[in-house]
C-alpha cells in the first residue's frame, strides 16, 4: 500500500512537472500564444486541489483501496495533461 505522504509527494512531482513542462514549452514557442498554455496550467492546478482534497478524505473504509483509485486517476489524468502539452 502507498503511504499518504509518499502518494502526497508523486501528485506534486507529476503534477509539478507537468506546469513546469507548459513553462518550457512557451519559453521555446514565443511566437505562439499563452492562452491555450495557461489552459493546462490552469487544469493542472484544478486535478491537484482535487486529488490532494480526495487524499486528505477521513471518511474512506479501505485506505488501500481509496489510495490505489487516487493513484490511478492521477496517472490517467497526467497522461491526458501531457497529450494537450504535446498538442500545443
């Protein structure tokens, strides 16, 4: 079972380096604008508050099963994130 402080600490990474990759991405591409850009960021922003508020959730019955869903969805909605960087 992932502990709660380790699966804390992989949405921040994932999620870090996701807006971190937006960051590059429009330093490289000066020409193009920021509106789509900031789109990401701004979702990104949006599934970490929710997978962080679904994390710090007391009232789940099985721990294991509650992080191992948390986790999932974090790496399917990463993965969806990385497609909308690499379609801008």
């Amino acid at each position: 079972m992932a502990s709660k402080k380790n699966l804390k600490k992989d949405i921040n990474y994932v999620l870090g380096d996701i807006i971190e990759a937006v960051y590059i991405w429009e330093a490289t591409h000066p020409e193009k604008g920021t509106k789509d850009s900031e789109k990401v960021i701004d979702e990104a922003i949006a599934v970490f508050d929710d997978l962080i508020k679904k994390l710090n959730d007391r009232k789940a019955e099985n721990k294991k099963l509650h992080f191992t869903g948390i986790h999932k969805e974090l790496e399917s909605k990463g993965r969806g994130l990385i497609e909308k960087i690499n379609v801008l």
